[in-house]
C-alpha cells in the first residue's frame, strides 16, 4: 500500500489556478492543503493550486505564506499554458463571464460558485466548453456544501424527475426561523442577520428570491433536461412578510419558508415546467418545515426512489470549498475520458436537451392561505364565501380573530383546497372591492410536498 501511495504522489500534479481568495477561496485553499494527502487518494494525482488571482495581494500573501504565485491580473491566470483548471471564485456577471469563456478557449476546464453566472449564460457556457472538449464543475453553485447537483445528475439518473422543493438560501431562512421563534419583524431581524454577518450590507438578491432563483434554474435544467431559463423564474422575496402571518400559519399547523420550486406538469397543451420561488406554507410535520437557521435543504422527488432530502449547510468558507474541491477531484479523475464518456454538464446529453415551455403562473395550481382586514359585522364572511364559491374555490379551514372590545375591525384567515392562481387573483381582486374589506388581501401559497 505504501508503494502504491508513493506511485500516485509521483504522477504529475494537476495545477489550478484561482481566481479570488476571499471566503470561498481562502476556504478551498486551506482544506485543499489540509487534506492534500486524502484528496490525492482519491484524485489518483496530487492537486495544487499554483498560481492565483486577487485584487488584494496581501491577503493572497497572507493566506497562500509565499507556497503560489500571486498576481493582480486574472487574465495571466487563464492564458498560463501550465494551469490545467482554473478556479473561479469572482461572483458576478461581467468579469466573470470573460475569464470562464476565455479559460474554455483556450482548452482549460473550469471549476465556479457562480450560480448567477450560470443561470443567466450557463447555456453559452457549456456550449463553449462542450464544443472545445473541456468540462465545468458548478457543485458548489448551489446550496454550498450539499452535493445535490451530484446527487441530481448522477445518484437519482435512474429516475424521472417529478418536483424539487428547496430552502436555498440561508439568509431568508435564518430571518424566518429568528421571526418564528421570537415573533419579531422582518426589518429587525434583518439588522441582526447583518450583524451577525448571515446577511450582506445590501441583502437585496437574498431577501428577495433572486440568489434563490438563480439556483433553481440550475437544478431545474438538470432535472428535467432543459436549458437554463433564469429570465422565466416567477420570483417573490421576502421583504413584505409579516410577522402575524407566520404566527397565523403556526396556528393551522404550517410554517412558513422561502422554496425553490420546480415541478413537471401535464397541462391540456402538453408538457409544461413550474418554475418559482417564493415564501410557502408546509406542514409543520415535514422534515423540510423543521430546517432552521442558516441551513438548506433540497427535497427532490423521483419516480422510482419517492422522496429525497439533502441537508446541510448551505455557505461558508469550508463547506462550499468542500464542492469547489469535490469538482477539482472529479475533472482529475475524467480529465483523460474521451468528452462523449464523461458526465453531461447538465445530465442529459447535450443534443437530447428539450425546451419544454415554463407554466404561466396564472396556470400553477397550489393551495393558498389568505388574510384579509375586515369590519366586524354580521354578513361579511358570507360576501366572501360566496365570492370564493362562484370562483369554484373550496375552503379548507377557516379562522376569524377575536376582535378587543369595541376594536370594531379584526382578520380572516383562511386556507383554501388546490386552485389555480387565476382564479384565486381573481376572487380576491373581487375581496378587495367590498366595502367592508380594508386593505389588501395577504396570499400564500401552500404546498404539502407529499
């Protein structure tokens, strides 16, 4: 064994090259170079990272101690002739974007945690890097350290992909789980997620569904074999999410969480793909209700394995370098594979990709939890029963707040049985005109994931 050993640590290392050494990549450096022995065990060939690009060399310094070459300028990473993967650890559209093709060109795979660029020009992407014979690791794009585009494209290849309902993003569920259990409000629970650093200085693409929408065109793509459509997501955040609304859920049994959803549908025009992301009522009972804090977890559904759940952490400089390396391990290993015998980007082989149209949301069929602010007196609940009634809508369960004394006002809550959005947008634009009805409806979608 111990010659064996010796025989894999002789063979020509494979050299990365790193583009930012931030959190993720001070991460992947660190337990790249705390399991190199393990990671070489498992490559078949010593893995270094020889040579990276920062803006800020005196962090490179200090993380790296002198053992890579350092440069300010990411290009002299991704033209070296002797880098054979190239990192990229940037984040964004632009920049990004123009390194990752350039890598591709000139014929070095890529290894990226860029799941923005990848939804919005994964398609470009992958064409360049199918057509030059190269491969692109993007596990740690989506949900940190969990291997669910592993598990999506290779475990569960067997199976026809029915729906996949995920908790994405730690920021928004960190904020949900603190309004839950202290019954604050969203504005002050995000100050102290900003404090405790879960959420960044402007946590717009957090709070508001977008880092979520860009990881379920991901894994949507790899389900069901279609090419990204980020463009197509129907995307609600969390921002205007009242803390009466989770103590309201609670009550019916439900918690709220802000789900990636994507699911196939038969519709009468043919096959159809539900793709969205927004706050969602689930059982109090499910696995998935019950993740809390900074967590995620992907419930994936197939139609011979049932129902699957993947858990853990979701960001972080050490679980999502955990995917980064996991990538760097399975290009090693495939690298010498003819590129017809390798794993497709996107599960299916890049000629049986189909581009099955994304369901309107006016199409979607959920169950839904309603609000509504009305005057306490008699005859309101049957103007909106029979509002809900000639819109073919049926009622699940119903709860009416006990108004104070001489309050004069008080909330409806009810949930309704599987409708179509149109005809619960429908009713309640019909709600909303009664003259004992203040305010705007609250809705939520309800999903039971069974």
């Amino acid at each position: 064994m111990v010659t064996e050993q010796n025989n894999v640590s002789s063979l020509r290392p494979i050299r990365v090259g790193l583009l930012g050494i931030g959190t993720v990549g001070g991460g992947t450096w660190t337990v790249l170079s705390r399991n190199a022995a393990e990671i070489t065990r498992r490559a078949g060939r010593p893995i270094i990272i020889t040579k990276v690009a920062d803006k800020n060399l005196e962090r490179a310094r200090s993380m790296t101690g002198g053992a890579a070459i350092l440069t300010e300028d990411a290009l002299q990473v991704v033209d070296d002739p002797d880098i054979d993967i190239v990192v990229e650890l940037i984040g964004g559209y632009g920049v990004a974007k123009e390194l990752v093709l350039r890598a591709i060109a000139n014929g070095k795979h890529v290894v990226t945690a860029n799941k923005a660029l990848l939804a919005v020009h994964g398609n470009e992407i992958f064409a360049a890097a199918q057509k030059k014979g190269v491969m692109i690791g993007f596990e740690a794009a989506v949900a940190g350290g969990i291997p669910i585009i592993k598990a999506l494209r290779e475990g569960l290849t067997a199976n026809r992909i029915q729906w996949i309902a995920g908790i994405i993003n730690g920021t928004t569920n960190f904020i949900l789980s603190e309004m839950r259990d202290k019954g604050l409000s969203f504005d002050a629970v995000l100050r102290e997620a900003q404090r405790l650093g879960y959420a960044e200085a402007d946590p717009t693409f957090d709070i508001e569904g977008i880092d979520a929408a860009h990881k379920l065109t991901i894994m949507a793509a790899i389900a069901f074999g279609i090419p990204m459509q980020f463009d197509k997501v129907h995307v609600e955040g969390i921002s205007r999410l009242d803390a009466i609304d989770i103590k309201y859920a609670e009550q019916f049994g439900y918690r709220i969480k802000l789900l990636g959803i994507t699911k196939r549908r038969e519709t009468e025009k043919g096959p159809a793909i539900e793709l969205r992301v927004h706050p969602t009522l689930i059982p109090a009972r499910r696995l998935i209700a019950n993740v809390e804090g900074a967590m995620n977890a992907v419930l994936v559904y197939g139609d011979a394995v049932g129902a699957t759940l993947y858990y853990g952490k979701g960001a972080g400089a050490e679980p999502t370098a955990s995917a980064v390396i996991a990538d760097l391990v399975d290009v090693t290993r495939m690298a010498t594979a003819d590129p017809e015998n390798r794993v497709p980007h996107l599960a299916f082989q890049p000629d049986a990709l189909i581009d099955t149209p994304i369901l309107p949301m006016a199409e979607v069929e959920s169950g839904y939890y309603l609000r509504m602010h009305v005057a306490d007196q008699p005859g309101v609940l049957a103007d909106i029963t029979r509002i809900l009634a000639d819109q073919r809508i049926s009622i699940d369960a119903l709860l009416q707040r006990e108004p104070a004394e001489g309050e004069g006002e008080t909330d409806i809550i009810m949930l309704t049985h599987i409708v179509r959005e149109k005809q619960i947008d429908a009713a309640i634009a019909l709600i909303e005109s009664l003259p004992v009805v203040f305010g705007r409806v609250t809705k939520l979608r309800l999903e039971n994931l069974s």
